[in-house]
C-alpha cells in the first residue's frame, strides 16, 4: 500500500513514516498545497494512495482545505466513495468543532497526537487497508 503523511513537524512525520513503512511506499508532504499535488501526481501516474495520514493545523493550506480539495479531484475523476483514498486525519485538536469538520469534509477517522501505533493500525484495519502485525 501506498501511504502520504502530510504533516509540517518533522518529528511526528518521521514517526509516521517509521509506524507505515512496513506497510508499503511512504511520502511525506509538509502542507495541504503538497498534499494535493502529490496526490494528483499519483493518480496521473495510476500509482494512487491507499492511506493519507493528514495533520490539520499547517501553514498554507491546512488540513481542512486540503481534504476537501483531495475529495473534489477524486469527484473531477470519477472516483466515488468508498472507492477513494482512505484519510485518517492525525492533529492535536480533539475540540468537536474540528473533529465534526473533518468527517463532513470526508475523512474516515480521526487520531489525536501523539499517534499511538497501535490505534494507527487498529483503524487502518477497520477501514480495510492491510495492515501488517504491529512490532514493538
């Protein structure tokens, strides 16, 4: 599986890209307007994602906006729920404004940092993605 982390702290990047690394191909964007290019850029390529762990509060184009423009080029193309990319937004906000947002917005599910490895996977799995055992 292909996976984008799009998220601006190096920190947490790189941690996710340890935690999905064994899952397949991982990039990494630092704002929403990377975000989407990379995911136009994979589609084009008919390389497209499976995952985008997706942090919200970025400058530029927050998480949000990205989102929603994501959802908007999968509908410019045809591409129709559950058939898309799978979006686990990963942010430190827990307030529910955001959290009700993000699912009108399209995402599939919601982490609060710091990510927990084992809840990543947990709702990867839920959402049908292959997950391999999570090592600790």
């Amino acid at each position: 599986m292909r996976s984008l982390i799009v998220e601006d702290d190096l920190t947490t990047r790189k941690l996710l890209q340890i935690y999905l690394s064994d899952c397949g191909d991982c990039f990494a964007a630092i704002n929403g307007h990377e975000a989407v290019e990379a995911f136009e850029y994979a589609l084009d390529k008919g390389e497209p994602y499976g995952l985008i762990c997706l942090d919200i509060m970025m400058p530029g184009m927050n998480g949000h906006e990205a989102l929603k423009a994501i959802r908007k080029v999968e509908s410019d193309r045809g591409i129709k729920r559950p058939d898309g990319v799978k979006v686990i937004m990963t942010t430190g906000l827990s307030d529910d404004n955001n959290v009700t947002r993000a699912f009108e917005t399209g995402c599939e599910a919601y982490l609060v940092k710091p990510v927990d490895k084992e809840k990543l996977f947990e709702e990867m799995e839920k959402l049908g993605l292959v997950a391999r055992q999570v090592s600790e």
